[in-house]
C-alpha cells in the first residue's frame, strides 16, 4: 500500500511517500521545505506568511515526490493529511490540498493527529513496525508531553507542559540572551564551550508521583539571574555557562521524568520525538539513563524528529493496514485533543476504573517520602 502525506501544521511544507511491506513501512521519498530563514527576523512564526508559504510550496512538492519515484500520482492508494492541532492558517492550505488531490483522484483520505505521528515517528525512522504498549515522549516547541500508548486511538496521558513548552523555553530565552531565532540549535552550540553546573538553576516538579512539566520558572529565572547579574556580562564565557546551565535543567526534568513514566507503567518501552530531540545531549543523557535502566529506548533520526510528512503519511498506512477505516473531517480542529474518547466508551471506562482503584490502594497505603537530589536548588 502506497501512501501520500501531506504535512502543514505550522512552519515546514511537507510532502511524503511510504509503502508498507509485511514487516515495515519504507519512506520511499520525502521533500521538506524549511520557512526558518522566512520568519527569523521577526523572532518566530508568522501565522500568515506560513500559510502563503504553504501555498505556494505545496503544488511543487507533490509533483517532485512522485517524479523522485517515478510514478504517476494514480499509483498511490491512499491519501493522509495533518488534522490537528497547529496553526489553523497553515493546516487549512494542506487538509484542503489533500481532500481536493482525493477527490480528484478517487483515492480515500485519512486524517491524522499532529502528535500521533509524532509519536509513530521513532518506529518508521528506524525501520520497525509500531509497538504497543510503549511510552512516548513528545518534546517540541508547542508541546511537551508524556503519553502511554496501549494501541491505535489508545492514548492515555501521563504528563504535560502546564505552561511553556521545552522548545518554547529554549526560543525565550535564546531571545533574552540575544541569539537568533530558533533558539534550540543556537542554545545547544553555545553551551558546548559552557560547564553545565556553573549556575543551579530550578527543577519544577520534583515529586516522583509528578509527571507534569512547567519551565516557565526556569525560563524566568533565567531572567532574573540575567538582569541582575551585569557584571558578568565582561566575562566571555559567561553566557556558554549560562546556555550550558540552562540545557541541563531541561535535559535533567525530560530524562528523570520520562524514565518515571516508564516505571509507573511498567513498559520497558520508551519512544522519543519532536524537534527537541534534535539536541544531542538530550539524546545522550536518554541513551544512558535508559542503558542504566534496561529501558528499549527508540528514538528517530534529528530528520524524523522535527515535523516531517513521512510520519504523517506512515501513521495512516500502518492505521489502514491494521484495519481502522480511513477518515477524514470536513474541517480543521487547530486544537485537536489526542485522548478524546473511544465512541463506544468501553475501554475509557475500564481504564478510568482501573486508574481510581490504583489511585485508592496509593491512598489506603503507607506515606513514603523520599529526598531528592542535594544539588537541585528550589522549586519554582
């Protein structure tokens, strides 16, 4: 089966083609056009010089991914598109390119949660078919989230930003110190000449029974230690040690409570993606932590891990392969909620159940309080 993807969520135009087989999904081509140096001048993205970006990219790259695999566009079975959530500017141009190319075509069409692909990503980067039961990690500039996936439309949410998302604090304060937009990679390059334990800065839930994130507060720490401390500014390593300081906070709360999701689950299965991931120390300190642990960890090429169509276009095919009819709605849902309920409310039922008879057992138990590391400083 042969699926054409059509990702447009926010500021990448992309366009994939994948063929499952029987035990894989293989990326047969993928185009993204990038919109970074567009939008760098103004410190982040423009809503609607994305979506005309969009327009004008997306007739291009169709007709460039076929012509990659020299086949015409009637050689595909199937169509998948980006639903939500995103920008609604930039999803209307690719959900209205796809369902036009569908109908065109006589071709069904599938659409897809933004962050189910995300989440599907690590196995197609990496060549395998997708795995339930595992724990995903989504860490990106809109989200950060911790979910447990017990199959297709199966999501449970561990954990979640309750403010700033983690790439959305590496952006801020990339913005505070003066560094170009995106923050991430520039954070990243001058905290390789940085020592990350020059500044304590905070870890907001530290709690182990926590799986939310909050990096608000250490966004605005930051600040703070920023405008008070102008003295430091003559010093020329000052701000690698900053930068440096600043990405072990956020790698430290991603890897502690992602491997405290994999244990208040008991999967021995962890997947990571979304454009954090990028960071390689990041993906060191996963690689260790889960060493250490005898956790499988699975995580996608740097390529996979920003928004990408093959995700898009391998979420729908492995979808239509294990027998979930193809869907699509009439409109774009910006806010599109990965947990929303199974229509026959059967297994939301059984799983509410068994969290409130889990959560009540932790209630009849004993207390039991443990001491957190000595080197992390207040919680903000």
């Amino acid at each position: 089966m042969r699926v054409l993807g059509i990702e447009t969520s926010c500021d990448e135009t992309a366009v994939a083609l994948v063929e499952t087989n029987p035990f894989t999904t293989d990326v047969l081509a993928e185009v993204v056009s990038s919109q970074i140096n567009l939008h760098r001048p103004f410190g982040g993205v423009v809503p609607e010089m994305a979506s005309r970006e969009h327009l004008k990219n997306l007739p291009l790259l169709v007709p460039r991914v076929m012509k990659e695999v020299n086949l015409p566009l009637e050689a595909i079975d199937a169509i998948a598109a980006t639903e939500g959530p995103g920008l609604a500017s930039s999803l209307l141009i690719g959900h209205s390119y796809a369902r036009a190319l569908a109908v065109a075509l006589s071709k069904p069409i599938v659409g897809i949660n933004h962050l189910e692909g995300h989440l599907y990503s690590p196995f197609i980067a990496n060549r395998r078919a997708v795995e339930f039961p595992f724990v995903g990690l989504i860490a990106s500039g809109g989200h950060t989230l911790l979910v447990h996936a017990l199959g297709w439309d199966r999501y449970l949410k561990l954990g979640s930003t309750v403010d700033d998302a983690a790439g959305e604090a590496f952006d801020k304060v990339a913005k505070l110190l003066g560094l170009p937009y995106p923050g991430g990679p520039e954070i990243e390059k001058m905290a390789r000449q940085g020592n990350p334990e020059a500044y304590g800065l905070p870890r907001a839930f530290p709690e182990k029974e926590n799986l939310n994130f909050s990096f608000s507060g250490l966004k605005t720490a930051v600040r703070f230690f920023y405008e008070k401390s102008p003295q430091l500014r003559d010093d020329p390593g000052w701000s690698h040690d900053l930068c440096a300081s600043f990405q072990k906070a956020v790698v430290d709360v991603l890897v502690r409570k992602s491997l405290q999701a994999v244990e208040s689950t008991r999967v021995n299965r962890l997947a990571v993606s979304g454009g954090v991931l990028c960071n390689r120390t990041l993906r060191d300190e996963l690689e260790l932590a889960c060493y250490k642990s005898k956790i499988e960890l699975i995580v996608a090429d740097p390529a996979f891990c920003t928004d990408n169509a093959a995700m898009i276009a391998g979420t729908a095919a492995e979808k239509l392969e294990a027998g979930i009819p193809a869907f699509c709605g009439d409109d774009i849902y910006p806010n599109l909620n990965l947990f929303a309920p199974e229509p026959n409310g059967d297994f939301a039922r059984g799983m509410n159940a068994a969290i409130k008879i889990k959560n009540r057992q932790k209630k009849e138990g004993a207390q039991s309080f443990e001491v957190g590391p000595a080197d992390e400083i207040e919680v903000w």
